[in-house]
C-alpha cells in the first residue's frame, strides 16, 4: 500500500504498476523521466513533465522554480497529485546537496498545497515518491 501524502523514498519503487494504482484511486499523477543527476537535468525534466506557473527558463533559482510549481500544481483541476522520481538516488549520489535542495522543495509542496489558507481552501493531496 502507498502513502497518501508526503515525500517518501521507496526503493525499489515499481513505478509502471503503482502509477497504475494510483490513477486507478483518482490520483493525477506525473513522472519524472530517467537519468536526473544534476540541477539542470533536474529542471529539464521538471519543465517536461509538471506544469509550470509561471514557466521557468534556466536552472538558476530554486526559488523561481519552486514558485512556479506552486503555481503550477495549484492550478491543477486535481484534488489527489502524485510525482513520481523513478531513480532519484543518482542525483543524492553525484549531486547531494542539490538533491537535498530538490528533496526540500518537494517536501514543502506537500504541507503548502495541503494548507488550506495558502490554497484559499483549495487544497491539494500532494504525494512525492523517490524511487
């Protein structure tokens, strides 16, 4: 069984069948691809795979990047929303304080985006899984 909320590292994480489940349980959910071990692979494949609001051009500002999928995540028509990072461990490896800066923006969409005073009632179920 998956967690329902949160940023949780899941070895081993099947991603096609619990992708699957999710969807199946009314979740909106969206995949990284693969070979993300650096920031600019990271923001490459966040600008592929997520919205964006606004867009973010460069891989210069965390912030500008977390605000814009805030943005993005909100505007979504979703009340359940899932992000899957199949193989993230190669960017901790290569790159770990720039995973642990990504790791923190994932980790704070989940409690903003479940905040109903900062979503203005809106609130979303937000769901990370580290593969």
């Amino acid at each position: 069984m998956l967690p329902d909320q949160g940023i949780h590292h899941i070895p081993a994480f099947d991603v096609d069948r619990n992708a699957r489940e999710l969807v199946h349980n009314g979740w909106r959910v969206f995949v990284l691809p693969g070979g993300i071990n650096d920031k600019k692979k990271l923001f490459d494949a966040i600008r592929s795979a997520l919205p964006l609001d606004p867009p973010v051009f460069g891989d210069r500002s965390w912030e500008a990047l977390s605000d814009s999928l805030w943005g993005g995540l909100d505007s979504l028509n979703a009340k359940k929303i899932a992000i899957i990072w199949p193989a993230s461990e190669e960017m901790a490896m290569t790159q770990p304080e720039e995973f642990k800066i990504a790791s923190s923006i994932l980790s704070d969409l989940t409690k903003s985006l479940a905040d109903a005073d900062a979503t203005i009632g809106d609130v979303k179920q937000i769901l990370v899984v580290l593969g």
